[in-house]
C-alpha cells in the first residue's frame, strides 16, 4: 500500500529552517509534503464549523510532478481563512484584555490543520506508547540505518541490542496505529505511524489476510509470577497455588498488539480476537487467534485485559454479536426490542488467560510441564477457554469498580442491538460470575459508545469509593485507579440530514465547490443544547452515577443530554448500518509533566465526539453557571457547548488523541494532537491545539 504523509509547516523568503525530510530515505522524502502557509484559527465564544476541502489548484495541477505541497484547505464558518474573524492572525490584534477574557470565560484554544497522513480506508485509531507494541521494529530500523551497508550483518546483532535498550529507556513517544477495511478486499489494514519521525509502515501480507475487518487495537500487558509463601525444600521449583501474578506500579508491555475483529457483513462475521507479536517486523512477525476458529460467525468491536480472578492474572473481557442476516430489519437498523432480541445473539464473554504449571526456583522463570518456558500465547495454549458469564453486551462497554469495599468489577455496557444500557457485576474469584444485574436506561436508542468520564470540578471527595477498571475509550485521559462522576454514551441513530445541494445557507467557495457553514446538530447561537432538545436524530447523553453506598443498584441513574440531533449523510459507502455518532472521548488541551490535566481553568475536560456517518467531527467545551447568568441546572457538570464542528466530507470512524510533537514542525509543545480519519478519502488529518498565544508562557497559568 502506498502512503503519503503530508505536513503544513512555515517557510519565509528569510529564513531558511532544515526541512523535516532530512535523514530519511528517498522514498520517504517522497512521501512527505508542505503546505506554505500556516492554518491556524482560534474558538471562542461561538461555534467555529471548519469545512475541510480539497484545494483542487494543488490537486490536479501537481498531477505527475514531485508533489510537495498539502491539498488540503481550511474554510472558516464559510469564508476563506485569512477573512475570518477567527482566524489566527485577527486575533493577534486584539488587546491583552480581550484575548484574557475569551481565555477565562470561554476556555480559548488555537487550532492548526498540522498534518495529512495518507493511507488506505483509515478507520479505527488509537495512540499506544513506542515501548509496547512495534518497539522491535523500530529498534531494528534504528540499527539499520546507524549500520554502513556491507559490515552491517558483522555488526548488526550487538547494535541492535544495544539500540533495543535505548529504546526502552527513552521517555514515552507516541505511536498512531491504524486500522482499515473494505467491502472489495479480502484482507484488513494495521498501519502504524512513529510521529516523531513519520515513518510508516505496516503488518505483514499474512496477517492482514487473516484479519478480514480489524477493529478497536490495543495493548498487551507483559505478566510474570512471583512466589509469595516459602518454597518446599524438596521442590527445585515452586507449585503454582503459592504463586500468583506479578504487578508493578508501571505497567510493562508486550510488544504486540490485540486486535479485535469482524463485523455483520457476510464473509466478514467470522471475527476473533488476535494476537499479534512483533507487529511491522516482517521475519519475526506472527499472529494467533485466542478464540480459534471461529465458524458460528461472531465479531467482536473492543477487548480489554481485567484481573477477574482475584491473583493479578489479567485475562481478556470482551463483548461479541452476531447476526443471521444483514436482510432482516430493512437497513439492518435495530427497530425495537423484540426485533433486535430475535435476530441478534449477543454475549459478555472471558477469556481466561492459562497458568503455567511450574515456576523454576533459581531464576523465576514460568515453566511448562514439559520443561520449557511458558508462552500463553504458543499454540500449545491456543485459543484460550471463553465462558459466556451473560447476554446483551454486543459492541461497547466500560469496566468499573463502583465499590472498593467488595470484591466486584462492574460491567457498563452501551447494548447496540437491544437498545438500552445495562449494567453488570461480576463476582471476582476462581470461577468468575454475574451476581447483579440491572437495566439503566432502555429509552435511550440504539447505545453505542460507552466511557467513563469525570465532570465534576477536580479534587471532588464524592466519588472516592468508585475506581476506574477500564474507562472504555482508547483516549487514557482517566487511567485505572482514577476516580469518576458520569457515563458518557452516545445514541448511533440513523436519521438522514437535509442535502447540502438545498441547506438554506449554503454557499460556494472560490473554486465554485459547495460550502455549509450550518452546524449539524441542534445547539442555540452559543452551542449549548437547549435543555428542551427533543431526542431527533443521535445524541450524547451524559449519566450522573448515584452517590451513596450500594446507590448504584437501586437509585435512578440521572441522565441529561449533551448534544442532539446528529444526522447521517447518505453516502453508497455507508448504505450498511449508516448512524451518527460514533464514539466520544474526553481529554485536555494539554499536557504537564505529571498526567494528562489542565490547569486551574481547566476543571473539567473537552469532550470529542466522532461524528462517523455525519462526516464530522465536534469538540465541546465545558460552560460555567456563571455564564449562564446563574440559571440552576439539574446536573451542571454536564452542561457544554459546542467549541468547534470539523467537516471531513467522509466517515468519521474515531478520534485519536495524543501529546508528543508531530514531526519537528513549528507547534506549542505539550498540546493535544487530534487525529480524524476520513474513511473514503484515504486520509488521516492532524490538527494540533495550542494556546492561541505567540508568547506561549503568556498565558500558561491558565
């Protein structure tokens, strides 16, 4: 597969910068391009709608030439970026006290379009650290490119070793990792992109062609045992029942990655879950599939690693669906209940992760019964036993801890097919099950993505007895241990919006392309949800969690919407179970040294919405009660609006969030990266946020 990726960055007739092709490859610098000028703009009290478009001029002009400038062009609520009153460069005339005041009241950030990653039908995105998965492969392209070409196979084992190691010791880096699919392929796509050097590569030919339809990817933790009651002395090696999981207070990562797989389309059904190891190594690259081989036709949308069993053993939750045919039910939409129930088997499934049956006494080693080193991922252990603890979990879902005095987790799962949210307890222990169940909300619509999030104001003490398990997004902006106020769950319903071709403010742009600057969604003039919004079309809800002992099994479950009436944009390339929106995530404009957080000002966090079949992508920002001229809200926390609407004009399947610089590119350093994928136009846009500031240190107290 061919990729290009494409960066905006500043050139002046005076100042001459190294470019950021320097050091890589021919083919590399190829795939690399510049944009001249700078797209910046600022948020403020009103909604900024960014229409992102093809510059047809750089397009099509540029065909069959050595292409380095962008294609893409940003246009502000309808106009030409440099004649908004947005932009970056207006906003530098106002005085110190203005700038000040869309700082404190409406929590101003700059936005930049940074970036163009081009590669095949991008859908699900997610940022893993670079010491886990693809961390040998990028250790070996290291070693590769230090060795002078005809005494590298001499040298090249010690140095590798030695650049492995530094590699492991430099601070965390992020790495993109991609996913992709296709109707007309017989094969999936994993790509992974290093944004400190933007190189991109991806799995090799074999497993792409065992994974038909990959999805949500994730990490896989490295586990070892420690014996923890005294060794017999007759014993060179010490029984399995005195030893148990390690853990550590930094968690250590395999590299490799777990991929879960499948959808409802016929030929593309017959989903598992994947392991993946030494990801982008293409000699020592392999896969296994933990859950065999899979004829029933189930597919899976996310997995994720808990210790259900009470001795450290993190094995794998996950949620899977399968359907008798995408014929039933019109569109494939789920009309009601019942119809969903009839046509739809859906379960909440565990993957137990095997023991090894020995440990060696000198050196700590897990061992198996024959003598060799155990591997629960070796054919031997493959696939792993899965036990159904219950029905109705399909796609989606968050793990909590809603009480630390017991010895349950808790299963929050947004059920896509039955249309409701329920919730799960699971009794921890040798044999793990379901001890409580309970529907929260069944008038909630078709449920789809699911997060645990805190909205109350930071250092709240009301929330103390419940932890975060597994916040259910792939944005870590709360990590296990973390404590938590709301559940974000959108609603993935299929209503059609008015064409573009007959908005009633529609307009064209210079090239005579169509440009709408209305926001596609329902919001006043500020972009807050009006509390009498009528649920038409999707929607966020945000669900207060009940306070008080055991609260959550018995108290209503408060829920207040966030925003509403998304609407899908027919295309052909989503005329399969079309809806909108997709997953939201919530996350800070930056990052200190110490976790992700904002500052003082920054009490409750940005919420991101990916818009999938609405072509966007929306950003909200927290609205203090104080601007709403004290008006008394049944849950304040949650009241937000909308601070930027990006239209991609394709599919927007996810959002990725990351911290580190993208390239060595002029940008604030420490703010958040946001990564759109745009399904049918083969590409992936990188915008970064920073504080609006050209003296940045001006306003980093805020």
């Amino acid at each position: 597969t061919t990729t290009t990726t494409t960066t905006t960055t500043t050139t002046t007739a005076t100042t001459r910068r190294e470019p950021i092709t320097a050091g890589l490859s021919k083919f590399h610098r190829s795939i690399l391009s510049s944009t001249m000028d700078r797209q910046r703009f600022v948020t403020g009290r009103y909604p900024v709608v960014v229409n992102v478009q093809e510059n047809p001029t750089r397009k099509w002009l540029k065909l069959g030439r050595d292409n380095n400038f962008a294609t893409a062009r940003m246009l502000i609520n309808g106009t030409a970026l440099d004649r908004s009153l947005a932009s970056y460069d207006r906003f530098q005339w106002l005085d110190d006290g203005e700038r000040r005041e869309l700082h404190d009241r409406y929590d101003m950030v700059s936005l930049e379009l940074l970036a163009e990653i081009h590669c095949k039908k991008p859908a699900y995105l997610n940022v893993l650290p670079s010491y886990g998965a693809g961390s040998t492969s990028a250790a070996r392209r290291l070693a590769d490119q230090s060795s002078p070409g005809w005494d590298r196979w001499k040298r090249n084992s010690v140095l590798f070793e030695t650049l492995e190691e530094n590699v492991w010791r430099k601070p965390l880096k992020d790495r993109l990792w991609v996913t992709g699919f296709s109707l007309t392929k017989q094969r999936g796509d994993v790509y992974c992109v290093d944004t400190e050097s933007g190189y991109m590569e991806s799995i090799n030919d074999r497993t792409e062609k065992s994974i038909l339809w990959p999805n949500e990817v994730n990490s896989v933790p490295t586990q070892q045992f420690v014996d923890l009651q005294t060794k017999h002395k007759s014993n060179s090696s010490s029984s399995l029942t005195q030893s148990r999981f390690k853990t550590t207070a930094k968690e250590e990562l395999e590299d490799a990655l777990l991929i879960s797989d499948g959808f409802l389309v016929p030929g593309r059904d017959k989903g598992g879950l994947y392991i993946v190891r030494n990801p982008g190594c293409s000699q020592s690259e392999w896969s296994v599939s933990l859950t065999g081989d899979n004829d029933d036709g189930w597919f899976y949308h996310r997995a994720v690693w808990v210790d259900l069993t009470g001795d450290g053993r993190k094995s794998i939750l996950t949620a899977r669906a399968k359907r008798p045919s995408i014929l039933k039910n019109g569109r494939n939409r789920p009309s009601d209940t019942e119809t969903a129930g009839a046509s739809t088997e859906t379960e909440l499934v565990w993957l137990e992760q095997p023991k090894p049956d020995r440990i060696d006494e000198a050196t700590g080693t897990s061992l198996d019964a024959d003598g060799t080193v155990f591997d629960p991922f070796s054919l031997a252990h493959t696939p792993w036993k899965a036990r159904v603890l219950d029905v109705g979990p399909d796609v989606m879902f968050a793990v909590a801890d809603l009480d630390t005095d017991d010895d349950t987790v808790e299963v929050i799962a947004s059920q896509f097919f039955s249309r409701k949210l329920s919730l799960y307890s699971i009794q921890r222990g040798p044999e793990p099950h379901v001890a409580f169940r309970r529907v929260i909300d069944d008038k909630c619509g078709a449920a789809f993505g699911s997060i645990l999030a805190n909205l109350d104001d930071r250092g709240s003490n009301l929330a103390k007895n419940r932890r975060v398990v597994d916040a259910g997004s792939t944005v870590t902006t709360l990590r296990p241990g973390d404590t938590f106020s709301h559940l974000l769950v959108t609603s993935h319903e299929c209503s059609l919006a008015e064409s573009e071709a007959t908005a009633s403010n529609s307009l064209f742009g210079t090239d005579g392309a169509e440009v709408n600057d209305e926001i596609t969604m329902e919001t006043d003039d500020y972009g807050v949800v009006p509390e009498e919004c009528s649920i038409d079309g999707g929607s966020l809800f945000a669900y207060r969690v009940p306070f008080g002992k055991g609260a959550w099994k018995t108290d209503p479950w408060i829920r207040t919407v966030v925003a509403c009436g998304f609407q899908v944009k027919p295309q052909l390339s989503n005329a399969i179970n079309p809806g909108a929106p997709g997953f939201c995530y919530t996350f800070y404009p930056k990052k200190n040294e110490s976790r992700l957080s904002g500052s003082s000002s920054w009490k409750r966090p940005l919420i991101a919405v990916a818009g999938d079949c609405a072509e966007s992508a929306y950003i909200f920002r927290p609205v203090n009660v104080d601007q709403e001229g004290g008006r008394v809200h049944r849950d304040s926390s949650v009241r937000y609006a909308l601070m930027t609407e990006i239209k991609c004009g394709a599919t927007v399947g996810s959002v990725a969030i990351g911290y580190d610089d993208f390239l060595p590119t002029e940008q604030e350093s420490g703010y958040a990266k946001i990564y759109l994928p745009c399904y049918e136009k083969d590409k992936i846009l990188v915008f970064a946020m920073g504080s609006g500031e050209d003296d940045s240190d001006q306003f980093d107290d805020w």
